[in-house]
C-alpha cells in the first residue's frame, strides 16, 4: 500500500476540506520533500530547509510511517533505510546531533570540539541517541520487523549505554563544546563543559532539544526518555541478542537514572509534586518547559507515564499556565513557545503535543482546529508563529511539526472515527 492511499483513506474522514487538504501534505510531507532513498538501501532525512540530518528529527519525521510498515512498502524502505544510516551515524560519533550524507565538511566547522568531516553540528543531547532506539524498538513491535538489528545495531545500543555512563560524571567527560562570538544558547560555558553539576544518577546532556544549551546539566524529560529507551534495549538484547552483558547494563543504567529523577528532579509546587525541567545536582532547579520534545508536557507520549499520573497532571496544569515562562497566551492562540524562538512564539509542535497527551477528545479538537487556523494559509506547520499574528512566523519547512500534526488528527480519527 503506498502512503499516499494512507493518507486518502484518512483524509476521506475528514468533512472539512481545508482540514482534509492540511492532513494530506503534512502526512506526506517527510516522504515528499526529505527523504533521500539510496541504492544500498539506506535513507538520509532532511530536517527540511536544512540540508542536514538530526538523529532526533528524522526518527520523529517518520515516526507516523510506523504503523504501517508491515502492510507498505514505502514506510518499511523509509524506516529501514534510516535506521542502516543512523547506526552508521552513532558509531562514527555518538556525540554528533547532525550529519552530513557524506564526509563532505559542510555544517559548522569553527566550532570549538573534536571535528569530523561527517559531522554538520555535535551539541550533545541526550534525546538525539534516544530517538533511534525510540524508532528501531516500535518497528519491530508494530511491524515485526527484525532486520534492522544488526551487530552494527547492537554496537550502537552498547555505545549508548557507554556514553551516558560516562556523563554521570561530567567532570571526567571527554566532551567539550564552544562555538566562538556565538549567543549564549549555542554555547557551552567553563571552556566548553558547561555549569558545573554534582552527580545525582542521571546521565548529563550539553543542549536541549531545541540545540539550545542547558542551563543545569541535568535535562529531566531527557533523561526521563533515556529510562525508557533502556527499557527496550533491555528487551531487545533479551529477545533479539540473547545478550545477558547488553541486558544488564542496560538495565543498571536505568535503575541509576530512575533513582536520581525520584531523588533530585521532583519539587514542591505549593503542596503538590511537579517535575523540574532541569537540575544540577547542587541545589538548583529550572521550572519551566520548552516546546521541543522531549519536554514535560510529552512524558506520556514517550512512554514515561501515563496521562493520569499524579504528578503528570501536576506538571501538565504548571507548565500549560503563566508559571512557565515560555507559555504564552494573546489573541489568536495560547500555547508553549521555546526561549529558542522569539517571545510570544507559540509552536505547532506543543500544541499537537497537548493534544497527542490529552484524554479529551474535546480538547483534541479543539487543538486541531487551533492548527488549521494559525498556519498562515499554507496549510502546513510551521517552527512557530506569534500568539497575535499567526502569518508571522519561523521556518516556512519544518518537516517534524507536520508530522506531528498528523499523528494528532489520526490519533483523533482513530477514537472518534471520523473528523468533521
């Protein structure tokens, strides 16, 4: 079946033709204007106006193809041949959030860390190892597919687990970043190490999700998305390897960060319990969430906990209000933003989230239409738009909001049955 019949069986539940027309290019946009299918099976995905690959984007940018690549065989040659390159991608440096296809030296060669031809950009976040386990796990669950794991593939899996064992102590990490006369954002302080930390369990990351810098090292909902992924490399060197060395550190690795998000990323917000965004170790926290995933408001959707956990809804009621400050509110829509983007940004990818994490149809709805109403007549996602002005925005092609998006109206069609 090809994903264009995908999309029109949906789209054929849909009453609203507007609607209708903006699930149809946003379901198809990953596969229509970056994927890049090679010879040898492999598949380099473009974030979209950048000619670049993320190991975070493009497993979210195919993630809506996974339900159904055991019936076609486009989302199975698309997911397949990502995951060959990804693999490729890790083990030439786990470190690396963006390559290039080849060794071909573009992307930012005057930043200051240990360079590679390969490489575009290498501002370490947990979440860009993350999501390949994320995306390799659900294909073979969902479609039975098994040819993906590969020695290559569990030599990842133990370089994984190697680096994030090595940034529990940060202060013995190899790892340093600076980008010269950069914002502060892109950059890491302490000659590139960034603010000092304390070891708490959980494993350090340099940047966000957003490629901004952390401000403490110890990003929560990243490491609350690298619990999750060692659960399935867990699984997967069990049922798959029948590797006992692969399970156990995996699964020690897990009871560390496990342990450190009870011990350090919970605070008191009145008299109820909420996540932190990020900690130190020291003493200090972050309370806040960003519009990139991971985030708070997507622990659920990771497969952290569910929509009804106690602190969950704690968290979700905090960040979705004034408290978090990059939750912003105006005229046209109210939503969270990110501090990578102008204030008063709002992003499509946060709203879809809300939806995709909410128990309310009613509110799913209504999310949807919020996104067919502030997308500037394009009929697609943008990175973000002003709460007042929607036709003011970021990125005209930003592949992961549209994805998103059509995870939501399927995810809503799936329960409702329909979408008028």
């Amino acid at each position: 079946m090809k994903l264009s019949e995908i999309a029109a069986e949906y789209a054929k539940k849909i009453g609203d033709e507007k609607l209708s027309k903006m699930f149809t290019q946003c379901f198809m946009s990953t596969y229509e204007t970056t994927v890049q299918l090679y010879d040898d099976g492999s598949c380099f995905v473009i974030t979209g106006d950048i000619p670049a690959m993320w190991l975070r984007d493009s497993s979210a940018q195919v993630n809506h193809y996974v339900p159904f690549a055991k019936d076609s065989k486009e989302a199975c040659d698309v997911v397949d041949g990502l995951l060959r390159h990804q693999v490729v991608c890790i083990l030439a440096d786990a470190y690396a959030n963006a390559f290039n296809r080849e060794a071909n030296g573009l992307g930012h060669r005057k930043d200051k860390t240990e360079q590679s031809d390969y490489v575009w950009e290498r501002k370490y976040e947990i979440d860009s190892l993350c999501y390949p386990v994320r995306l390799a796990y659900r294909f073979w669950k969902e479609a039975g597919a098994t040819s993906h794991f590969t020695e290559d593939m569990r030599k990842a899996f133990y370089k994984i687990i190697e680096l994030w064992t090595i940034e529990q102590h940060h202060e013995n990490s190899p790892y340093y970043f600076m980008r010269p006369f950069s914002k502060k954002k892109d950059t890491l302080s302490r000659k590139g190490k960034g603010s000092p930390v304390a070891y708490t369990g959980m494993t350090w990351s340099g940047f966000r999700p957003s490629d901004d810098s952390c401000k403490y090292g110890y990003l929560i909902p990243a490491n609350m998305f690298a619990s999750v992924v060692l659960g399935y490399i867990s699984e997967i060197a069990e049922a798959v390897y029948n590797d006992s060395m692969l399970k156990d550190l995996a699964e020690k690795l897990k009871k560390d960060i496990d342990e450190g998000i009870e011990k350090f990323a919970v605070v008191k917000d009145g008299s109820k319990e909420i996540y932190a965004y990020e900690t130190d170790g020291l003493g200090n926290y972050n309370l806040m969430d960003d519009a990139n995933v991971p985030s708070l408001l997507s622990l659920p959707y990771l497969g952290y906990c569910s929509e009804q956990d106690e602190r969950y809804i704690n968290t979700r009621s905090f960040i979705l209000s004034k408290n978090n400050p990059y939750y912003f509110e105006g005229k046209k829509a109210k939503g969270i933003g990110s501090p990578h983007t102008p204030k008063n940004h709002i992003w499509p990818i946060a709203l879809s989230m809300q939806g995709l994490t909410s128990c309310d149809t009613d509110e799913m709805l209504g999310l949807i239409r919020l996104l067919s109403q502030t997308d500037a007549g394009t009929c697609f996602m943008h990175e973000s738009f002003h709460k007042d002005k929607p036709s003011k925005f970021t990125r005209e092609w930003f592949s992961w909001a549209n994805t998103l998006f059509a995870e939501l109206v399927m995810k809503y069609i799936d329960k409702v049955g329909h979408l008028e």
